[in-house]
C-alpha cells in the first residue's frame, strides 16, 4: 500500500471517530429540519451548498448511506488503476460541511417516508422533520444472479468500497485473469481500472452481438473493440452467463448459455444500474423507473423534489420525462434544484427550469467518447432515425433525429462538431436541410451551421 494510502486511512479512522460522536447523538433521535436532503452524492451535496449559499439561516441536514464524505464515482477506476491515491478521490471533509453548517448523517439510511407528516424515518430508528426534502439517492449496481452466484465473490463497481475491494485484490498477485461480465458503461469503467494494473487476460462476455449495439452502429461497436483488444480485452458475443463456481484454489468457472467456460482469478460484473426507488413508491408520489419530477425538479409531491441519478424529470427540451446518469448532470441537477428549495422555503426569487442537454464523457484506455442528448437506446424509440460518419480506424459519429430534429449523438474521438451538435439539439432547430452534412465525413459542421 503506498504511504499517502496509509496516511489517509490513518486520517480516515480518525474522521469516523468525529463523526461516530455525531452518530450516537443521532441515534433513535428526533431532528427538525428546514431542508432534509437523502443522499450525500454529487447531486446532494451540490443542493445543499447552494442551498447554503441562498439561504444562511436555514437548517440543512444530509442523510446518506454510505460511511464516507463526498467522493468522485468518476474517478475510481483512477484510483483502482493506481493514478491516484485513494485521498484524491475524496471531494470534501468533515470541515467543509462544518464550515457551512450542513450537518451530514453518515451511515443513516432512509427507510421510510411519511408524506402526511413530513417524515424520514432511517434504518436506525433516527426521525427527521421536514420542510422541504431532496431526494438525492442515485442507484445501486444492478442485482446479478445466476445459479451459484451467491457463493462465488463478485466484484462489482459502484462504490469506494468496491474500489476498496478490488483494490486489494489486484494487489494479491500480479497476472490475473479476469471475467467481465456485461456490455455497458460499467464494464467499460472496470477495463479502465483493470488493464493499467497489469491484469494478464480480461475475457469480457456479452450478452449482445457488438458492444453498445443500442447506441451505435457496426462501424462504432468495431471501432471500440478493435482498440479495446488491442489493449488485451477478448470479446465473446453472445454469451450470457448461466452458473458460476469456485474451486478448492480459488479460481472462478463462469459457464455460458452455449456450453462454454471461463476460467478466472476475478469475477467482476457490470450490467447497469437500479434507481433507488424501493422506499418511495407507492406512497402516493409518481416513481417510474426514477422518481418522476416536473421540469423544476419537484416531485409530484408539493416540496419534494429528486436530482441527480435517482430523477426522471420532465425535459423541456425533448417534451418527455428523461433518465439519466452521469456526473455532470447530477451536479447541474443539484444546483438547479438548491436554487428551487431554497426559493420555495424563503418564497423569494423565481424557480428555474432544468434544460441542460446530458452529456456522458468517458475515456477507455486513450479513446475519447461521449453521448450527447438522449441516447437511451433505439429499442425505445421506434420513431428515431439515425445518421452516422466515420473514418475507419480513427473516429466515428452518429446523430440521432426524431422528427427532423437533432436529439442525440454519439461521438468517438472526435469533437469538433460537439458544440454546434449541443446547440442543435438545445434549440431543437429543424435540421432536415443539414442531412447531407451529417452524413458526409470531410464536413466540419461548424463551417456551415452558426
Ligand atoms: C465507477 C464509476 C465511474 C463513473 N464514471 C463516470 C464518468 O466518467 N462520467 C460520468 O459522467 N459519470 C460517471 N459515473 C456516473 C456518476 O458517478 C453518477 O452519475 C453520479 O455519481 C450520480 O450522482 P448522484 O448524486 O445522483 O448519486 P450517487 O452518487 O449514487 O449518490 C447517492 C447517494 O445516496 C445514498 N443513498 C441511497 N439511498 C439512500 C437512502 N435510502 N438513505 C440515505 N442515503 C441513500 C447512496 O448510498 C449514495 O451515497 C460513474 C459511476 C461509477 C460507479
């Protein structure tokens, strides 16, 4: 473990010491808040600064699962990889909240919530009143369970304490060989982590014929795996796993569908995220897939709002409830609707929309991706066209459009048209006349479209 690692944990102990006196105050207590916020990820935390910033008199109280401070999710594979030390993926302290007087409930777990008495009740017995409440909650990885599952260790990758995990577990020995399970931005973010730390074989299997083939055509799926294999990823297409097993040494069988095996030092999967809903449905405000909000970012509930991961909201610029989940947004989402809580508790000001078109920026091992708009996948969107360009072996593009207007884009290592793109797609500008140039690969948008 290098030394910053060792001094950090060191500091980490400590800080849970100071925090653990807060716990037992906590414990089976009664607080009232003016502003209660359920999760201390980067949407929470962003709410109730900029809460803080509107509002200097109010009582603001953070909820939040996890045993940790604010950390970056973005920057685990960095971490896991060895780039940085485990002290650099943390965003905040204790005295950061202190300074602002947040008080930050850690290990508190909201269980229940009374909307007739404005009411979180968490798993330790804690109650909280409030006035208003942000339900900041993001999701958890996906439950994956296959026959023998539940005996064999799988990594997965949504906490530091997965990153903690797997952390450890490359350290064990060196030349691992690895099993990927799943096709998506997870498993994308593990060959991240994993490949720079040396591990000798990543057997990634998917359950699709190419990589991502709900967000890109053949050109795009090949693109990325050609680079990916290059780096040691082997692909098989195809292959959804059916049982797993350990032996005696330690090793991981995975057995497919179609009768083949994978041996393995590491298990890890990645198959996307669930929201966490569970606690707040059917309690009388509208969950879907997320917790549904109007385009202010409050629930169907009168001042309950949900940001970040965990919201569906109304998009004013796509006319429909979008789910979306990345960083940037759950940031935005989180100033947006400080402004909004803050604005409705001291009923000043004027409440702001949220409209910023998502963006999902990633870079696997050297090759720049991003995906603009609403990209959820085509399957869900019969009415959808898409346009694609590229230059084989170098970039590719593709621009989906729903009734001549531009809503979504996909874009490997190339960027110059981003900007314009963004634009279209904010303006919803009809865009039937620039076809031609989004099909055509020597055309720089930016030289044609202001
Ligand atoms: C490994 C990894 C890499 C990523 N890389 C990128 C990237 O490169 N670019 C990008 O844009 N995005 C990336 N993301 C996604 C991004 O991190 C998330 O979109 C973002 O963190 C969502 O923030 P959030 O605050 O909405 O939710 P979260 O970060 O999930 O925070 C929610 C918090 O609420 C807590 N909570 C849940 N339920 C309760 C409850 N009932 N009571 C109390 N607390 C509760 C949770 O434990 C959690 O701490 C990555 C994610 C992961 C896991």
């Amino acid at each position: 473990m290098a030394a910053d690692d060792m001094f950090y944990r060191l500091f980490f102990l400590l800080e849970k010491r100071k925090l653990c006196y807060h716990f037992s105050m906590s414990d089976g207590a009664k607080h009232n808040v003016d502003y209660l916020i359920i999760g201390g990820g980067i949407a929470g935390t962003t709410a109730a600064e900029t809460i803080r910033n509107k509002d200097d008199s109010g009582t603001i109280a953070i909820v939040s699962k996890e045993p940790h401070v604010l950390y970056s999710r973005v920057l685990l594979p960095k971490y896991v990889e060895g780039a940085l030390s485990r002290a650099q993926v943390f965003l905040r302290t204790v005295e950061d909240y202190n300074k602002r007087n947040i008080s930050l409930y850690l290990e508190e777990e909201a269980t229940v919530l009374d909307l007739k008495r404005n009411e979180v009740r968490t798993r330790r017995g804690t109650l909280f009143f409030y006035k208003q409440l942000l339900i900041a909650a993001g999701g958890h990885a996906k439950p994956w369970r296959v026959e023998g599952s539940e005996t064999v260790p799988i990594t997965r990758f949504q906490t530091i304490n997965d990153a903690d995990a797997l952390y450890s577990k490359l350290s064990e020995k060196h030349k691992q060989e690895v099993v990927l399970v799943g096709g998506g931005f997870i498993a994308l973010e593990l060959i991240n982590a994993l490949v720079p730390r040396g591990v000798s074989m990543i057997h990634c299997l998917i359950s699709e014929k190419r990589y991502w083939q709900d967000y890109m055509d053949t050109e795009g799926s090949v693109l990325l795996e050609t680079h990916l294999e290059r780096k040691g990823v082997i692909f098989h297409h195809n292959e959804l796993a059916t049982r797993v097993r350990q032996d005696e040494k330690g090793t991981i069988t995975v057995f497919t569908g179609r009768n083949t095996s994978y041996a393995a030092d590491v298990l890890a999967v990645g198959v996307g995220l669930d929201r966490e809903v569970e606690t707040f449905r059917d309690i009388g405000m509208e969950v879907n897939r997320g917790i549904i909000t109007n385009e202010f970012l409050e629930t169907t509930t009168e001042h309950i709002w949900a940001a970040g991961d965990v919201a569906e909201n109304y998009h004013p610029v796509f006319e429909q409830h979008l789910l979306t989940g990345n960083w940037n947004n759950a940031f935005l989402q989180g100033r947006i609707v400080g402004l909004n809580m803050a604005a409705s508790h001291m009923k000043t000001g004027h409440r702001h929309a949220f409209t910023y078109v998502p963006l999902y920026a990633i870079d696997v091992l050297g090759m720049h991706i991003a995906f603009l708009g609403d990209v959820s996948g085509a399957i869900q969107h019969t009415n959808r066209t898409y346009i694609s360009r590229f230059q084989e072996g170098a970039w590719y593009e593709r621009f989906g459009m729903e009734d001549g207007k531009l809503v979504s884009a996909v874009f490997i290592n190339k960027f110059k048209d981003k900007r314009v793109i963004e634009l279209l797609i904010k303006e919803q500008r009809d865009c039937v006349s620039y076809i031609p140039y989004l099909s055509d690969p020597s055309v720089t948008l930016a030289d044609y479209i202001t």
